[in-house]
C-alpha cells in the first residue's frame, strides 16, 4: 500500500490503473488499495483523487486561501476569455466537432487564432477528419483539459440536460453570450492549475 501511496504522491502526471498493477501485481485489487489510501487520508490536508484516467494528490478544496496566502496564485494557471470558455465547453459536450460546426453553433465565425490559443494551453487537440466535404479537422479535449478540470474522464462532465432543467445553462443564453464564467476554480488549488475566466 506505500508503494503505491508513495508512487502516486511522487509522480507529476496521474497515475494510472496498468503502473500500479505493475507495481503490486495484477492480481491485488487497486480499487481497494485506493480505498484503504483514502481512508488513511481522512482528515488529512490532502486526499487522492482520480483524475485523467489515473488517481493523483490533491490538496482539498478547505486550504485554497491558506496555500494562495503562502504561495500565491497558481501560475500555471490558463488564462481564457468567456468566448474560449464557451467553446471549450462546446467541444467538450459535442467532440469531435469542427470549427465550422462551432461557428454554425454559435451563429459567427470562430477564429483560428482562438482555437489556436486553446491548443497551444493543451486543452484541445486535432480529432479524426470529419467525413463531411473537404474533410476539416475536428477538436476534441486533451488529458490536459481532464487534468485542469479536475475530471477523470468525460463522463464526469455535468450532465447537460440537468443543467438546462435547473436553470442554471439554457442554449439561448449560451448562444447571446449571457453567461457568466468562475473567476477561478477553488476546488484542489495546489493541482495543475485550474481554468482562469
């Protein structure tokens, strides 16, 4: 169990289900490691989480003052508008999707250089040619993006139909820009930097 402990509080990415089993053999359940980890971290400033299809440290979300007090803001945090936000949102829920398809979504044009910025914070990445004429490229999301979200796969996005039934996402608004974004995400401050509106 230290070893495990160990390897995941050592490494900078996620670490995933195969390096533990090579660690402790596959024949021990990791499911159940993780269990036992997590219950020694009870209480604990700190917990393991399962985030980009591996399990991670994190501190918890209670010490996010206390750690911006002692160390300042995160700086490798991503910096992006609303609209990038938007549309990283867009991808996120209909990926892979085209530029095109965003800009028929949003109703005007979506730059290249603002698709380019998302790829350049590695939050988004070429997706399969679209089967459409002149084949573009669609987008999809990175680990990157599971990493700064805090996600552990996609499936942990909230559920789009629940948001529009709480009032609290409605497509019009999504599509006149009324939306208002998070200054910053307080949720494990001390993890790979979270998203900046």
């Amino acid at each position: 169990m230290h070893r495990v402990e160990a390897t995941i509080f050592a490494a900078s990415e996620p670490v995933g289900r195969e390096t533990l089993a090579r660690i402790v053999g596959k024949s021990c359940s990791i499911d159940l490691l993780i269990d036992d980890i997590r219950e020694e971290l009870r209480g604990r400033p700190y917990d393991m989480v399962a985030v980009a299809g591996g399990w991670k440290h994190l501190t918890r979300p209670a010490y996010a003052d206390a750690i911006r007090a002692a160390v300042g803001a995160n700086e490798g945090a991503v910096d992006l508008t609303q609209s990038e936000v938007l549309v990283l949102m867009c991808i996120a829920y209909f990926q892979p999707i085209t530029r095109g398809e965003l800009s028929s979504f949003f109703g005007k044009e979506i730059s290249r250089d603002l698709i380019g910025h998302m790829r350049g914070a590695k939050l988004i990445a070429s997706g399969p040619r679209s089967p459409t004429p002149g084949a573009p490229y669609t987008y999809v999301t990175t680990k990157e993006f599971l990493l700064e979200f805090g996600l552990d796969t996609l499936r942990d996005l909230p559920d789009f139909e629940a948001l529009e039934d709480a009032g609290l996402l409605s497509k019009e608004k999504l599509l006149a820009g009324d939306i208002s974004v998070a200054q910053r995400s307080e949720e494990y401050p001390s993890g790979e930097g979270r998203l900046a509106g």
